[in-house]
C-alpha cells in the first residue's frame, strides 16, 4: 500500500507499523511516539508528506526517468 487516504487504511497501516515497534523489547514500556525518538524514525504522516514533496520536486525539475514513468507532462 504506498499511499493510503482513507482513514480507515492509514489507521490500519500504522497499526503495524505501532505492532512492529513495541516487538523492541527494551522499549515496550514506552508510547508509541516516545519509541519511535528513541529509534530515531520519523512518524508515517511525515514519511508521506515528505515523499509528497520529493515528487513535486521530482515533476518541477523535470528529473524523472521517462523510461520508467510514463508522465506526459514531464517532457
């Protein structure tokens, strides 16, 4: 699932990702926004917006591969 929009799917989404994290033993203790400073990993809302933002900038310098995106308008 790259890019979920619905509530619902990103809410099931950071379930795993909130399962996955308290598997740390040394960190069950913690919440879950506390375990994910002490891994060093950034939230998945911000891994989206992030990824959002990598591809404006992608289209606007015009530095896809066109062998492999098939975008018209990145010509």
């Amino acid at each position: 699932m790259w890019f979920p929009y619905k509530a619902k799917d990103i809410h099931e989404v950071e379930n795993v990702q909130k399962r996955a994290k308290k598997q740390v033993r040394s960190l069950r203790h913690l919440d879950y926004k506390q375990r994910l400073i002490k891994l060093n990993m950034p939230t998945l809302k911000y891994r989206r917006h992030r990824g959002d933002m990598i591809e404006v900038f992608k289209i606007l310098q015009g530095i896809y591969d066109k062998d492999v995106t098939d975008m018209g308008f990145c010509t």
